[in-house]
C-alpha cells in the first residue's frame, strides 16, 4: 500500500476530466482500509469507487481513497435462491453477467450500468423497471470517524428514487465494503414491460425469456442509445427522471399532451428528462468539447479535453432551459465535486 503525490484522476473517472488528488492511495482489503482511516483521521479524505457516477470540477485537495476490494461469496443458498455478497470494488456489470452466467435471477435488468458494487446502493442504482433494492438484503459498512464496522439493513438504507440513507443521514460517515443480495435460483420474476425490452426479445427471436436473454436485451438496447465510456467520457444518465404532482403533471399534460410519462402512484408522475431535454432543443449539441450525445439526450459527454466546470456549465444552461420551457426542475443524478 503505497501514497502517491499528485496523482493524475483522468482514467478514474468516467468522464475523463484531468484534475489532480493531492495524494492518493489504493487499499485491496478491508484492513488496509481501516489503517488509512487511522492514519488520516485528522486529513481531508476524498473517497473513490468506479468513478462513474461524479463530475469532477477541480483538483481534489485530499487523500484520495480508492476501494480495490474484491471478491465473490456465497453466504448460503437453498434450492430457490441464494444468499451473496460481493465487494466493493467489483465492478458492478461483471457481477451481473456473474449472476446471470450462474442462474442468478433479480439483476439482469441492471446489466451494463457502469460503476462498481459499493456505490450501487447510494445511488439505489435501477433500470428497465428493477432498482437495487429489489434484490437487496445488506451492506457492510465502515464508519470513517472511527473505524467501527457496521451492517445497514434493507429497511435503515431507507431506499428510494436513486436515493438511499448515503445520500442523506450518514452521507460522508461510511465507506461501503461489501454488498448482500439475495437472489432467485428458480422461478425468476423476469421484468420484460418496460421500455424496448419485450421488442428486443423479439428481434433476437425470443419466444420465452431467461434471465440470460434479457440481461442480453438490455445490454443490446444500452449500446445502442449509450456511449461506451472508454471510447467518449461520459456517467451515464447525468440528470434524474423528475417526479411531478398532479396538479403540475395536469398542467404538463394540458400544453404537451404526446409527451411521455409514468405513474409512479395515484399523486405522483414521471416524466422522462431525456425526452424533456431533447424538446428543449440539445440533443446532439455541442459546446466545445462537452456536449449532448447524439443518441440519447440525457447522457452529457467528454469529446475529448473538456473541463469539469465546461461540463457542468451545459448541464446548468440545460437545467434552466427546461425550466423555463416547462416549469419542470430536473436534478443532477450525478455527484458533483
């Protein structure tokens, strides 16, 4: 375990924005971890998973911690399903294709969502109608303040719409080490209704789905719309789907009545941001190096040498224009630093 000084963060993070950690360090175990905690208690931390959920708008003036944990165990499993915990520092879509290469049923939906396992549950990560907390049982955690080891079951996570306990109460106290899920060995519960999904299944000729065959579909249909972060820097969805009330869904409906939604409950509705960003005019802009992907206007993306702050800009100039065109706030899904 060895600090580096001035360590450059440009292929740590998905967007591949050039800024510089201070110091950083890569810990491979949960002991190195808590050493480093130790040893740093009284410096400024800055604590790194995939990389793939934060924009990066400046040098990071901290101990950068990058959580290398690995590793694959069943807990226990019976004929039906099976009890499994996976590190943090797995990368979260090989621990899908894991899953489904095994007859693991409840992620396949999930597939290709880039990031590693430790920060699914913060962001209660979801896709084509199936969150992270479907499936979920625990995670384990450390407390940064004093190294005590801890559980957060399903319930204390207090999960909802990309949100979770980590991004409220405890944000900034925990480093999420390990996740537990429990998962289905034989009568899959298979989500095929939402989105392209069923129309995937039938171009690929699939009469009777597995979970196999959608975590296939849905892979076909998120490298179709989104860009390969490897190939042009981007995090995915940069915005949330916005939730609105009825009376304001009512209104909406009113002045846009072919536009596109999904009722959450009785009271509540989503509208889709892609859709409301590509109406306001953006989808395939660009701006310098930042700009809008061609394919899906809810993806912000790097050509090449863009700023963090370029980029962050676009999504401000984004967020006003929708605001002003359909009196509809949309938030960052992204982590801004």
């Amino acid at each position: 375990m060895r600090i580096e000084q001035q360590k450059s963060l440009k292929k740590h993070n998905t967007f591949g924005i050039d800024c510089t950690a201070q110091s950083y360090v890569s810990v491979t175990s949960v002991s190195e971890l808590k050493q480093v905690l130790s040893e740093h208690k009284n410096d400024p931390l800055f604590v790194l998973g995939g990389g793939s959920n934060m924009l990066l708008t400046k040098d990071i003036e901290a101990l950068v911690i990058h959580l290398n944990l690995k590793g694959i165990t069943i807990l226990s499993e019976n004929n039906n399903e099976v009890l499994i915990e996976c590190m943090a520092g797995e990368n979260w879509h090989e621990f899908v294709l894991y899953c489904t290469e095994n007859g693991y049923g409840g992620l396949e939906n999930l597939s290709l969502i880039p990031g590693n396992v430790g920060t699914a549950p913060i962001q209660n990560i979801g896709a084509y109608g199936v969150e992270l907390k479907d499936s979920f049982v625990s995670c384990h955690a450390i407390s940064i303040h004093d190294q005590n080891e801890r559980d957060f079951s399903k319930e204390e996570c207090n999960f909802g719409y990309r949100n979770s306990i980590f991004k409220n109460e405890v944000k900034g106290e925990y480093i999420i080490t390990s996740v537990t899920f429990r998962l289905t060995k034989t009568n899959h519960i298979l989500a095929t209704s939402y989105g392209a999904i069923q129309e995937e299944l039938v171009r690929q000729n699939c009469d009777t789905p597995t979970i196999k065959a959608i975590s296939n579909a849905v892979i076909a249909i998120r490298q179709s719309k989104l860009p390969d972060p490897q190939k042009l820097g981007n995090s995915g969805s940069f915005f949330k789907n916005p939730v609105i009330d009825v009376e304001t869904f009512r209104q909406f409906r009113r002045e846009h009545p072919t536009a596109p939604f999904y009722e959450v409950s009785p009271t509540e509705f989503k509208i889709p941001a892609g859709w409301l960003i590509e109406q306001a005019g953006f989808k395939g802009l660009r701006f310098g190096d930042a700009g809008v992907h061609k394919n899906q206007a809810l993806v912000l993306v790097n050509y090449g040498n863009a700023t963090g702050k370029e980029i962050w800009e676009l999504a401000m100039k984004i967020q006003r224009r929708v605001k002003e065109d359909f009196a509809i706030y949309i938030e960052p899904e992204v982590n801004v630093f």
